[in-house]
C-alpha cells in the first residue's frame, strides 16, 4: 500500500488490488486501483496468463456495474401472491434472519418430503464458479441445476463434441503454430468466447505473421471483419457444408492421414450388420483387420499399421467393414453440389476450401517445439454456439470436427486444441494432474471436466429422475423442460415421480435469456416457492418471494475463479495461472455474498456435514485440509484449505491475496497431449446404437416418439425446422449472435456499455442485407416487425448493411429488457428471444438443444413505433 497526499494535504490510501472480473465467463485477472475505499480505476493484470494484462470494455466498466446506484442493497418479499408479467410484486424490505428462517423452513420442509423438487438455477455471469452450489445441491439432494438459457444457446452441442474429440470444454486453433483456421459460427480469439482477452494478442500476431482466417458465418463481424475470407451460409447449414468438406476430401481428392486414423481413432474398428464392433469372444474387445495376418484380432493385439482402412471383410460368418469404410460410403452423398442447394455456398467454393484445408494440413510433417519432435498439423476448424444452436446442434458440430480428424490436426501442433485437457499438475505437490485415459474399448475418457455430465462414456438411459429429463436424453447438458409449455405432458408420460416446488436462483435472468417470455412465464408461475440471489431486480426477480441483495465481483470472494482451466486459460504453449477472487470493497448496506448465505442456509437445515463432504469431494481436497464433521466453517477457511491443499501450506489465501497469481510453466506434452496418450476418439459413434434402443425401450410404449436419425452413428444433415416453412412471406432466417460489448442480459445496465452500445449501428438494431431490404421497400433506420409462423412478434429498428446473408435477420445480444429494476437496459435493442417457441418439437431429441433460428416475415412499422 503507497501513502499519497489528496489536495487537502491529508494521506490517503491508495493501492492495487490483484482480483479477477466477472463480468463474463472468461474471468480475467484484472487490478482494482482502490484510492480511500473507492474503485477509481480496473486494469488488466500483466502478472497474470489470465488474460495476459489485456482487458474488454465489459472489464473496464465493472466499475460502473459496482457503482450502479440501482444496486439492491436489502433482502425484499412480495406482498403480492399474484405472479405474471405484469404483476407487481409490491416488495417488502424485511431482515436476513426473517429472510433466512423464512428459506429455511421451507427447504427442511422440501428436503423431508423430496429434495428433488428444488431447482436451482444459476447464471454464468458474476460468479463463474459452481462449486458453492454444486456443494449445496449434492448435500441437499436434488439433481436438478441448470444455467437458464445457458447450455442451450451456447454448449450443449459445443461441449459435448469437444469433449468426446479432445476432452475438453472447448475448442480453438493453435494461434502460436497454425496457418490455417477455419471457423464455424464461432469468435475465438475476437473479444467472444472463451479466454476471450487471453487469445486475443494470440490471434492477432497469428493473421500479422500469415495465419488464413476462413470464417463461415451469415453474418460478417467480429471474427469475419479480420477475416482473410468471410463465406456467407444460410442459418443452421454448416453441419452440410462440412460434411460436404469431408466428402470431397476422402472420396475425391483422397487427402487424409491414414497413420492418426489407424492409431488415434476408432476408423479400423470392424462394424458388423447391427451398425455395432464386431468383438473378440474371447476379450469382448473391438475387433480390427491385421492386414499382416489377414484375420480380424483385437485392436489392442495389433499394431497400429497393420490395422485395415477400407475393405470388406467377414468374421464368423457375419459381413463387416472397418468405421473409416462406413464412413467413406456415407460421405459420397454430400456432394458440393448438393451442399450448394442448402448452404448457398457454391460448389467451386465448397471444393476450393476442402482442397485448401487438406493441402495446408502438411500430412506428415513434424516440428520441435522445446526440444521435443511432435507431429505438425497447421489446420484448425472449429466451431462454437453459431453452428451449434439449432436442432441439428450434434451432427453440424460432430461434421465440422471430422474436418480434423480427417487430417489428424486434433492436439497437435498448429491445430485444433481442446482448451487444456492434460497437465502435469503443480510442480511442487503434485496436485491438478490430469489427464485423458482410455475405456476398455480405447475410446478417450477426459482427464477432467466441469461438474456432473460427462460427454463420455454415455450414461445409461433411465426412467427421469430429472426435472429435464437429462438422465433419459443422456447427451444433454441443459435441458428446455424444466421451462417448456409441454413439460407437464412429457412429465406425466414419461412417469417423473415428483413436480418442482422450489427454485432457488442465482442472477439468472432465465425469463429472458431462454426463448419466448410467455412461456417462461407461466413455467415459474408454478413454483410454490422462489428465491433468488440477485444484483439487481431483474425480469425474472418479479417472480420470486424473496430476493436477496448479492455481491458484485469486486466485493467476494472465489479461491478457483479459473479452474478448471476450461474457460479462461488460453490453449497453446504458456504457462498455467492460478488467480483467485478477493473483496476489494465490503458490502454496502445489508448485501451479503452468496456463498457465505449458503453456508448460513446449510446450517439453518442441518446438512452442513453433508455440505463439508461435497466441498470435499468437488475441490478434491487431501488431508490435512479436509472439512471435517458438521464443523462451520467459513467461506474464507474453505477457500484457504483449497489453496493449501493444492499448492501447500505456505500458499494458502493470505498468500494468493497478496500475490493474486501463481504460474508454473507448461510442457509440451501437456499442450500437445496427443502423441502421448493412448487413447481414441470416435469418428464413427457405435455408442450411440444402443442408447437409442434403451431411450426408445423407454419412451415409445409411453407415447413420447425420439427421432430415430438423430442416433445415427455417422453424421448427417438434419435441417432445421425453419428451413421446412413454406408458408408466404415468410422468407428471412431469424438468429441472433453474442454482442462483444454485452454479457448475457446483465451488462445491459452498465451506462458505458450501454453508450458504446448506442454508437455501434448493430448492438440494438435488426440487421438485414441491405439488397434484401430494399427490395422490400425498407430504408436503413425504419422501424419493423419481425414475426415468426406461430404470430410471435418483435419489433425494432432495422439497420441495412451487405455484413449479413441475404436471407439473414440478425439480432445481437440479449436486449430487451421491460423490467424497472434495471433503468439504464429498459427498453434499449431487441428482445430476439420472443421469436423463440419452447417446445418438445422446437429441441433437439438427442441433446436437447433449443432451435435458435425461426422463419420470419418482416413489415414496416410506423416511425417510433415499438
């Protein structure tokens, strides 16, 4: 801490504090300059991997997040029974105990009865970490957590994919060694997504030294506008496009790398007539072809090489072919020419980027890289919640990661790289070690990954425990029905054994940022019982009983506010980061920080054993730093025990709070794990045959029916239900795409955000090509109505621009706001969510994702007219 001197002669306090943002997923490190007990200024923390010094304009303005004089600073309760959209909730401010005891003796009620029925949701903005939640679901009871709109806008596809293909959260290009990146729907490494201010200088000196950007998008910004090319697609066709990539590449220029196919995938596995491996009676384990035998053996007894491609063969008698053979075949289909007619793309085009993509892959090719010779694929595609959000979410993003499978560019380097699925650990102790491990098939397993849904292997389909049906439809991650306007039917149907009673909510802000707020609406309506943790009284506020007033970012506290490194750690060769989250200022007027309330609440019902050994269990802690008992401990001594036990006894929290950071440098052989492993992935899914039959044994004699080419082991092109609308007028595609000024609903109030929100001509506009607008008699600034075939109706102003497909509608962000609770976001941009129908029909069958586009007419409004 520095003395200094204000105008008036006196000293004043002035230091900088060593704490990480929140204000989106990425969290990175910043420095808070605290002069006199106020925040006058937020840094990047050069210290720090974590975003390597480099902040966003949302990080810089969590100042005026912190300062918003709208903050809630008291514990509220309705005093109006009645909940709706346009109910006032008429609050109440009353005391913590009243609030406490209140929340208590219902949840001890609840537990007594069925701990299932609470729900909790979360928000992934304010606080990025779910262990204190995590910790208080496992020890209450229930199964029923979600993140709102989060996984079904943004990952459910996303995390699944990248967890099967590279065991990670997430996917970005090796910007450090890669030549060439292909990106689908996606912002990595341009101010979106994750280590979002991590890869951005990485991104940068890669298009500087020759780096080809390829961005496949209908709308041409934040990557696009740096795009060495941008190639404009209808809404929700990549998956065709990159099948038909794939196509040409196998079948007709024949560039792949058979030696990564035959070692690191399950390409030669023998497929028998039941579309299932063919195994060994003995060893139960998948066959493959030994070209040097000329037999079918286990693939664990054969080398690598001598394992068979293409070919038909037969085994018992029973006819076979290796996956890669399947896949082959499958392919032919996808012609560019085909492709053209879904995707606008054409054929030349298609053919020049798969040709462009297979030559600069370098098959074969080695580097060194700290001493150590890795193989060298300088080719990334990847993809994130653009070509993901729509039904089709699994097979466009299974195709486009075929793409690297095909050239063996999967962690390696120069190409795609999982977001740090291997490390050794922390040097001196030999915690945080992790890595990818294969099954009793060889099929990869993750090293690590974030809570309780692994993408492999694939649980056993059941009669639903979960409110969201994910332990039925096993591949989801965040489900629409704990929201859907047909959640009763299918819960009846499909036999639930309980209703959600209770939710407990933190900042989530679900009555927006899932789909249409009629629905949404009348799915909180039916709790008896809501409480929500919030900053500010938002939308989906006016539902609950009672609020409680939260800390911000720079008043709590989080001893893993980047762990694990799946969000905000960049890929590549560096060094690993641990920063932490402290208070910088306290709460004012009665806040209080979540986590302790948790806590509070834990005792209050009597779990706080069962509390203590979920804190355990999810921070891996080893003795002696183990919580013990019924023992109360604070947030502050859990947190303590976690650095300890992770970096040693001299490392714990007064530690980090005056270091901020610990680095450790990492090795190639935890950036470039995939040499090293002994592990496979599926490039052809004969996992997913019998969980089918299971979902279908399941729901089928209780009148819920599940697609059928949805569980398909190889790739196909599912069109969206927007592309099947034929009814007149109705010819725009409807999406909407992440604003690198915004986060979710909630930067929306921040008044410097929303001032470079008001100049930016897309941020709270509609925006249409500008030839398709003109044709339809609309000037740039005209108000319109955009309505989906069901009537649903938004309405803004329409900014003309050639950035966008001539079929697209584009809506940035998560606008719209009508509440009162946030002045600053009332009414600014456009509610895109409105457009969305939350349906059986309108979600995935396999992974339960929300279709994000809609078919739309649009028509002219009057001046002003809202």
């Amino acid at each position: 801490m520095n003395d200094m001197s204000d105008i008036t002669g006196q000293s004043a306090k002035d230091d900088w504090v060593p704490t990480s943002c929140a204000l989106c997923y990425g969290s990175c490190s910043i420095l808070a300059h605290r002069v006199d007990d106020v925040v006058v200024k937020i840094e990047g923390n050069p210290e720090s991997v974590v975003g390597k010094g480099r902040l966003c304009g949302k990080g810089v303005s969590g100042i005026m997040t912190h300062y918003d004089p709208n903050r809630l600073t008291v514990p509220l309760r309705r005093t109006n029974p009645k909940k709706g959209l346009n109910e006032d909730p008429g609050w109440k401010q009353i005391s913590w105990d009243e609030a406490l005891t209140e929340i208590a003796d219902v949840l001890r009620r609840l537990r007594a009865d069925d701990p299932r029925k609470l729900t909790v949701q979360r928000t992934t903005t304010v606080s990025a970490s779910r262990t204190p939640f995590l910790a208080f679901n496992a020890a209450f009871g229930t199964p029923n957590l979600s993140a709102a709109g989060g996984g079904m806008h943004c990952g459910n596809g996303a995390h699944l994919l990248s967890g099967l293909m590279h065991g990670s959260w997430s996917i970005v290009p090796d910007f450090q060694y890669c030549n060439y990146a292909l990106f689908f729907g996606a912002s990595k490494g341009h101010a979106a997504g994750h280590a979002s201010a991590s890869n951005m200088g990485m991104a940068a000196e890669a298009r500087a030294r020759g780096m080809k950007m390829v961005v496949v998008d209908p709308m041409c910004n934040f990557a696009a506008a740096k795009a060495t090319e941008w190639v404009p697609i209808r809404v929700g066709t990549d998956g065709a496009l990159a099948l038909s990539m794939c196509q040409v590449m196998v079948n007709e220029l024949t560039i792949y790398d058979e030696p990564y196919l035959q070692a690191k995938t399950n390409a030669p596995y023998l497929i028998g007539p039941n579309q299932r491996y063919v195994r060994d009676e003995a060893t139960g384990k998948p066959m493959v072809w030994d070209v040097q035998f000329g037999a079918a053996r286990p693939f664990s007894d054969v080398k690598a090489a001598d394992m068979a491609l293409d070919g038909d063969f037969e085994v018992g008698g029973v006819p076979c072919q290796p996956a890669f053979e399947l896949l082959r075949r499958h392919l032919r289909k996808f012609t560019p020419e085909w492709a053209e007619e879904i995707t606008t793309i054409p054929a030349a085009n298609i053919r020049r980027l798969a040709a462009d993509f297979a030559n600069e892959a370098h098959i074969g090719s080695t580097i060194v890289v700290d001493g150590v010779t890795l193989p060298y694929r300088p080719v990334a595609a990847i993809a994130f919640r653009g070509s993901q959000g729509h039904m089709n979410s699994v097979y466009n993003f299974f195709a486009i990661s075929l793409l690297n499978q095909l050239v063996g560019a999967a962690d390696v380097v120069g190409g795609c790289l999982g977001f740090n699925p291997a490390s050794n650990g922390f040097e001196e102790t030999g915690r945080l070690a992790y890595k990818p491990h294969p099954d009793a098939d060889g099929l990869m397993k993750t090293g690590t990954w974030m809570g309780y849904h692994l993408p492999y292997p694939i649980a056993e389909p059941r009669l639903p425990e979960k409110s969201g049906l994910q332990d039925l439809f096993v591949f989801g991650l965040t489900s629409p029905f704990l929201d859907s306007d047909d959640s009763e039917d299918l819960w009846q149907k499909l036999e639930l054994p309980y209703r959600p009673e209770v939710m407990m909510n933190f900042g989530a802000n679900l009555l927006m940022s899932i789909a249409n707020k009629e629905s949404v609406a009348n799915s909180l309506a039916r709790y008896k019982f809501m409480f929500s943790f919030d900053i500010f009284l938002t939308e989906t506020s006016a539902f609950a009983d009672i609020v409680l007033p939260d800390c911000g970012h720079l008043q709590t506290l989080d001893s893993r506010s980047n762990y694990p490194f799946i969000f905000s750690l960049p890929a590549g060769m560096g060094e690993w980061c641990w920063p932490i989250r402290q208070p910088v200022l306290p709460p004012e007027g009665e806040q209080r920080r979540f986590q302790d309330v948790l806590l509070d609440l834990a005792d209050r019902i009597g779990i706080r054993a069962d509390v203590n050994a979920a804190y355990n269990a999810s921070m891996n802690l080893a003795a002696p730093y183990r919580l013990q008992g019924d023992r109360q401990y604070t947030y502050e001594e859990i947190c303590d025990a976690e650095l300890k036990s992770n970096f040693g006894p001299e490392r714990g929290l007064d530690w980090f709070k005056a270091h901020g950071v610990l680095k450790w440098p990492k090795k190639p052989e935890e950036v470039y794990w995939r040499p090293f492993a002994d592990v496979r992935v599926p490039i052809y899914w004969e996992f997913i045959v019998p969980v089918y039959e299971k979902i279908k044994a399941i729901t089928e004699p209780r009148g819920v029916h599940v697609p059928p080419e949805y569980y398909e082991p190889l790739p196909d092109f599912l069109p969206c239900l927007s592309h099947q609308c034929k009814a007149p007028g109705f010819d725009l595609y409807a999406f909407y795409y992440r604003d690198i000024l915004h986060t979710n609903s909630f930067t929306m109030e921040n008044p410097w955000l929303d001032e470079a929100a008001q100049l930016d001509p897309l941020s709270y506009t509609i925006a249409i090509n500008a030839d398709t607008g003109r044709q339809k008699g609309i000037a740039d600034g005209d108000w319109i109505c955009v309505e989906n075939e069901k009537g649903r109706k938004v309405k803004g102003r329409v900014h003309l621009t050639q950035a966008i497909h001539p079929e697209g509608l584009g809506v940035a962000a998560c606008a719209g706001h009508w509440g009162d609770g946030m002045p600053v976001a009332k009414g600014k941009g456009v509610f895109f969510n409105d457009l969305l129908e939350l349906d059986w029909e309108h979600s995935s069958p396999i992974n339960l994702n929300l279709d994000l586009c809609a078919r739309v007419k649009v028509t002219l409004e009057k001046e002003g007219k809202r």
